[in-house]
C-alpha cells in the first residue's frame, strides 16, 4: 500500500466516520463507557479515546522495546570480546575480522540507543555497572539472550594467549553471533512484533551481518585445525578423502535404476533465468529422497543394501567386494532390511508406497492400495525376490527390530519383530483402528510400538500382536508418561515428545532391549517377547532426538544417538556444541543405565556438509569395545568406548561435500563392521568397503581376530545384538596380549608366551611350549582392570592346549 494510497484512506474513512457521527438515530460512541479492567479483584479503569489506542499508535510493541534494549547488551559483550584481541594473538585474519565486529557492534548500539531514546524509551547504556546486569533482574535477562558467553567463559578468554586464545576467541563469538541471529528469529515470531519498518529493515541488517561475520570466523577457524577432514574439496565422484588408520579398498557405484542419471548427485533443480546477467538461482524445496541409499544387513555371503526405491542384493567375494546379484524396485522409504533364514523383512513409510510395489504412487487420502508397515520377500533365490507378505500398520515403519526366530533362542515356527513408526497416523477409514487422538487418549496410535508375528512356514498369516505402551507411567498407567517436550532449562537442548521410538536394538541373550525413542532413552525387559517392559529410562539435556542405540559384545554397556537436525542439517560445525548431535555413552547394570560420557566426531564439517551421529556396529575385536559410526557427510569414526567414561577416535575416513555450493543429503547412512570388513552406504554415491590397518591403537592381531568372529546363524542385523564368538586360534590369544602389553603388563610375563603363540601360529610350536609359557601369567595378579583380559587369554590358551 503505497503513501498516498494510505492517506486517501485515511481521509475517506475520516469523512465516514464524520458522517455517521452526525446521521439522526446514530447513538455516540462517546457516550458509553471507555474502560480497562484490572487483575482479578481490582477496579477498572476508565480510559479516553486516545488512551485506549496507544499500543497501536505507538507502531511498536513491548516485545520490540525488550528486544532492542536487551541486543544493546548482546552487542557489548561482543565488543568486551574484541578488546581482549589486542596483545593476545598476531593473527591478522583474525584482526582484520575483530576489527569489522567491532565497527559493527558500535554502529548498531547507537542506532538502538537512539531507536529507543526516539519513542521514549529506557535506552541503556551497558557500560555502566549497573547495565552489565549485577542485578538479579538484568542477570536473568543475560541468561535468556542466546549465545552469551558466561563469566567463566569470559575468564578463559582473557587468561588465553596465541593459538588458543584464537581458538576460544572464534569459538564464543561464532556463538554469540548465531545468538543474535536466534534473537531476531524470536523476535519475528511474536505476533505484531517488528511491525515498525525502521526495527524491522534493522533485524534484517543484523542476520545479514552477523551471518557473514561467521562465515569469515568459521574461516579463520578452521585454519588452526591440523586435521585433514576439516576442508576437504567437494564432488561427486572425487571429493578430497582423508583416512587414518584404515584404507578405502572399495566403492560401488549405484546399480541402474538406482539413480537419476541426470543428476546423479541429486543437486537441487536449476530454475531458467529470466535474463541473461541474472544470477542463478535454484529450487529450494528438498528431494523425496527416491534413490537414498540406507541400511544394510548380512547372512552368509549375501548382503543386502536397502535404498528409498527398494533394495539390492550383492554378494560378497572371498576378498569381501560386493557383486551385484540383483535390484528390487519397490518403492517406499525408508528401506530398513533385516535377514531370517531366507526371509527379507523391509521397513516401508512413505505414504506414496503401494502394496504392489508399483512406481505411481498415491495421490488419495485413502487409498486400499497404500503400503505402510512390514514387507515380506522371499529371497531363496536372490536373482529373483518375492513379495510373500505385507504387514500394514497406522504409523508405518520406519525401522524394525527382529527379536527372535530360528535359531535365535525363540521359537522355530514364528519369528516376532518389533516395529517402530515414525509417521503421522493414518486414516480410519484406510485402516481399522488408526487413531491420532488429542493428548491423554488412550486410543491413540501414538505412545506406543508394534509387536508382529511372522509364522516361519506362512508368512502370508504375519499380523500384529499388540502395541504395548511402553512410555506409560507406571503408577498411573498415563500412556504419556515420558518427556513431554521442549527444553530442558537455560542453554539447552529442545528435546521432541516421547510418543514414538526410532530403533530398538534387541539383546535377546541378556532379555534386553535398548531404545531410541524421541525424548528419552529407555532399558526393556523382553524376558517375554511379547509383552516388552520398560525398566529403566533417561533424559539428556542435549539431546534433541534419541535416535539410535548399538550395545557393546557382553551387553553392559550401550551408545545412544542423537539425530539432531534430523540428519538433514551441519551440525557438526566448530560451534556446534559437542555434547549435541553426539552418542552418549552409558554402562547397565542390573537393567539400570548409569550416563559415562559423550562423545562427538572430533573433526569438524562445513556448512554444506549435514552431519550428525548415526548408524553404526561393533568391531568384534576381543577385550575392546570399538564402535565403527557412520556421520553422513562427517564419514566414518571408529570408536574406543572401553573406558565408558573416556571414548577415544582410533581411525577414521572421510569425502569432502557433494556439493560446495548445495547442502545436500549425502554420507554414509550407516557402516558396519562384517567378517574383517566395514561396509558403507552412500547416500548419494553408492557402497564403500574399508578396511581398518594397525596402528598405536590396533594391533594387526586385533585385528585379525575381529575377522575371525562368528555371528549367531552367520546372520548379522543391526537392530539385533548376540554376544559374538571367537575361535580358539593363537590370533585371538596374541589380540589380548597386545592389549596387556599396551596396559604395562610386565614383559616377562607375556613375551616368552606370545613367542609360543607366534609359533603355534607359524605352525611350528606346541601346545606343551604354550601352555607351560602361560603358566607364570596365570598365577600373577593383575588390577582388576586388566585381570578380565588375562583370564580370557587364560581360557583361550586352555581351548588351544586341550
């Protein structure tokens, strides 16, 4: 609406009201009351005419006021940061960037000082004591301007000199400046805020500054990091790589019709410039997702990829390369695949998914041919797949867990699963039963899982067992009895509702299960399959989605994920937090979890690089706990968390992004360690296959006996955990004397019996020279730390002597 335009308006309405005023049988509108009423109990007010429009004369609004006065304090603390630049470091990037923040910051708090002086305004002047917030009232408003850095942090700062006070410097100010930008976000989102086109043209200014001010930071930054991953170059098909102690010895390309090959990439579409100087620009809404790449599992020699558009099935070489033996269009996200015998079970979400895995997908509300829930194929013969069942659930599946089955500890004729949907509730009238419901309905399909039998001999009879609502309250019975949502107080993460569980990874040996499940992670009893019971449960203040969680061989320990940003967003940036988007470790003991640690990719990622913690497995090395995690575009990290309190990384790889100028879904989606190997899904690029390489922390010996581990049915899912085995072979005895070696155990002790083992290794020793060698370190006493370590070499070398 143009000046002019709002002026006739006004003059229009003028003269109506005018006319109105002086229209016989017209009653005044002056002459009844005018009032505002007090709290409850207290007197109303009488108010004039112009008294009772002064909010909206005024064109601003409290939220308006607060924001300027507490951004005048924002902005100091930034400014008291650059002060402490000068003496502190030569770095001239760094110099030349603390310099434009201060000019910046400067301008800006006269510019709100005298927005506020304007319109009669308590301007502040944060200089003076009083306004650095000694005051309890100014302390709590400190505490809720986003990114302010604390006294402590302050006390670091100025205490810090060189390399590490750049470091620091850049690290808090990154933060603080995203902080000014999620004050302007706040801002925006109150309703009649920043209606003034003067405050509001401001808080444009203000993202747009101090976004490009962290882009300079982020920079700078990444300049005083000595690892390799940190600014790896882009692209498809040749990324920069960087690998630490282990080796790429594979990638994969999709097969066809597994990928546009257009766009192979998948970049965002270009959008036709309407001139040719114009700069061009791209579609801006994300992908379906149609060819991603996602998790995998194993029997025997036959691997198999799931994909949003079905799944592959390749077969493993005796040097552990994949060859393909067939692809499965069936469309439906997410893919999720697990392996019984020659049953393939898949996960299906996508409301677009059909039964008969058609490629047209639904455009129907309700719709007899939508797909949500369980596939079941036939894969006897893995050059040709069969689709024996479907199992249709309200939310879909988003992952499963196989709990038990042949050969599994189970029953032989069935095989039960549970399901974990994601998804919002179908409609009843597609599916008896299907209800969202408002909060406290007990009939709603949320807040709980699914339970499915699959009979071995007739899969066609699969069907739901019971949902058991495994989030209620145990006194009450309240089927929301978890985390409820949101924060969990000042500077911490926002955490979604418990209503849904993301995986359960199943311990069938130990009667235990482990679940992500959106605000908490919990501990079940599946002592009875059928009937999970929640023992145990636990929060994480920087946590925002509990999404994944791997036990370690014997079960007494467990790695929760978090999926911050759902995967899609850069979150491992050098200003992320690192104890947000990162595993948390935690011991069980008596089906209780006691928290240990986080542990977070250490290396950080650029923006165009989403990352976060995600899937991963076990390294079956013996006496060690090793964690092999994809990170999307963050790569792979391996993981030490024997010391629950203290992981360590030992090896890692890593591409650069697929794209430098394009945030793209790409990655590992997860990798998994399987006879000797790790195996990888790309997103976007296909499967990768590595393997680890000694090093100060891994032995060739550890690793050699990790390869010789056997899976229970020589089956591996990932949402399904049993204690691995390992061989009576003088590997698997030489792996534990390297780790007493490297713990300080007494050479005397262990060398004259790893020289036996050599030999018997060699072939050219006896059990006799063996078991006489190992006589002395079985009657030594070690700490209890390492004494478990000697009594399974004692056990092994008892195997290879009898």
């Amino acid at each position: 609406m143009t000046t002019s335009y709002r002026r006739s308006v006004r003059v229009s309405l003028l003269a109506l009201s005018g006319a109105l005023a002086l229209a016989p049988g017209l009653a005044c509108a002056q002459d009844a009351p005018l009032v505002r009423p007090g709290a409850p109990g207290q007197a109303s007010t009488a108010l004039s005419p112009e008294q009772a429009i002064a909010v909206a004369q005024a064109g601003y609004s409290p939220a308006d006021v607060r924001f300027m006065q507490d951004m005048i304090h924002h902005h100091y603390q930034a400014i008291e940061m650059v002060e402490l630049v000068r003496g502190r470091t030569n770095d001239e990037d760094l110099l030349s960037l603390a310099s434009r923040i201060e000019a910046s910051q400067d301008d800006e708090i006269a510019f709100m000082q005298g927005w506020l002086t304007e319109r009669g305004e308590t301007a502040p002047d944060p200089a003076t004591h009083a306004g650095m917030g000694h005051g309890h009232a100014m302390s709590d408003r400190r505490k809720a301007m986003s990114g302010m850095a604390t006294p402590e942090q302050m006390a670091a700062l100025a205490a810090a000199k060189g390399t590490e006070f750049d470091r620091q410097f850049l690290t808090l100010m990154i933060a603080h400046h995203n902080g000014a930008i999620e004050m302007v976000d706040h801002l925006l989102d109150q309703s009649g805020s920043a209606y003034d086109p003067v405050l509001f043209n401001f808080t444009t200014d203000v993202t747009t500054e101090q976004q490009a001010e962290i882009d300079g930071m982020v920079g700078v930054l990444a300049k005083l990091t000595d690892d390799p991953r940190t600014g790896l170059s882009a692209g498809y098909a040749d990324a920069g790589k960087s690998a630490r102690n282990m080796a790429l010895v594979g990638e994969l390309r999709k097969p066809a019709g597994f990928y546009d090959p257009a766009n192979p990439s998948n970049l965002p579409p270009a959008i036709p410039a309407e001139t040719e100087s114009e700069d061009p620009s791209y579609g801006k809404r994300g992908s379906h997702l149609s060819f991603a790449n996602t998790d995998m599992a194993f029997r025997g020699d036959l691997m198999v990829a799931g994909n949003y558009h079905g799944f592959n099935i390749y077969r493993l070489g005796s040097d552990g390369m994949p060859a393909l033996v067939s692809s499965v269009v069936c469309p439906g996200g997410q893919g999720d695949v697990s392996i019984v015998g020659d049953m393939l079970i898949m996960s299906v979400e996508q409301r677009s998914a059909r039964v008969d895995c058609g490629l047209q997908g639904i455009d129907e509300d309700v719709s007899k041919d939508r797909m949500l829930g369980l596939r079941i194929f036939d894969i006897s013969n893995p050059a040709l797949p069969r689709q024996t069942a479907v199992v249709q659930n309200c939310r879909g599946s988003h992952t499963h867990s196989v709990v038990s089955g042949p050969g599994q500890g189970g029953s032989d004729d069935k095989i039960i699963v549970y399901v974990s949907g994601t998804g919002g509730v179908r409609d009843e009238e597609e599916l008896a039963g299907c209800v969202a419901g408002l909060p406290g309905d007990e009939n709603s399909a949320l807040f709980s899982i699914d339970v499915v039998e699959i009979p071995v001999a007739d899969p066609s009879r699969a069907r739901i067992v019971d949902s058991p609502r495994v989030f209620a309250d145990t006194a009450s019975g309240e089927i929301a009895g978890l985390w409820r949502g949101g924060d969990h107080g000042d500077g911490t993460q926002e955490t979604r509702t418990t209503d849904q569980c993301h995986d359960i990874t199943v311990f069938p040996s130990l009667n235990l299960a482990a679940g992500a499940c959106s605000g908490n992670g919990i501990i079940l009893d599946i002592s009875d399959p059928l009937k999970p019971r929640r023992i145990d449960a636990v929060t994480d203040k920087g946590f925002a989605y509990w999404h994944s969680a791997t036990f370690n061989n014997r079960g007494d320990k467990v790695v929760f994920t978090d999926e911050w940003g759902g995967g899609m967003r850069p979150r491992c940036r050098v200003f992320d937090p690192g104890d947000w988007g990162a595993d948390a470790v935690y011991d069980i003991k008596d089906g209780k979890l006691a928290y240990r640690s986080h542990y977070k990719l250490p290396a950080a990622q650029g923006e165009k690089e989403n990352c976060v913690a995600h899937n991963g497995s076990i390294v079956p090395v013996p006496g060690r706990d090793i964690f092999a995690q994809a990170w999307y575009q963050g790569g792979l990290s391996i993981m030490d968390f024997t010391d629950s309190a203290n992981p360590v990384e030992i090896a890692h790889f890593d591409r650069g992004p697929v794209s430098d100028e394009h945030q793209i879904l790409g990655g590992y989606w997860s990798t998994y360690f399987y006879k000797g190997h790790v195996y990888g899904t790309e997103i976007v690029r296909g499967i990768d296959v590595l393997t680890l390489e000694p090093s100060d922390h891994l032995t060739q010996n550890e690793i050699d006996a990790a390869a010789l581990a056997q899976e229970v049915n020589d089956t591996f899912n990932p949402q399904q955990q049993f204690p691995v085995q390992w061989p009576a072979d003088p590997v698997v005895a030489l792996a534990y004397i390297d780790q007493l070696r490297r713990a300080g155990v007494d050479a005397a002790l262990i060398d004259p019996l790893a020289a036996s083992l050599e030999a018997m290794k060699a072939g050219s020793g006896s059990k006799a020279a063996v078991k006489s060698a190992a006589a002395p370190l079985a009657s030594a006493n070690l700490d209890p730390a390492q004494g478990w370590r000697k009594d399974a070499l004692i056990e092994v070398i008892g195997e290879l002597t009898a």
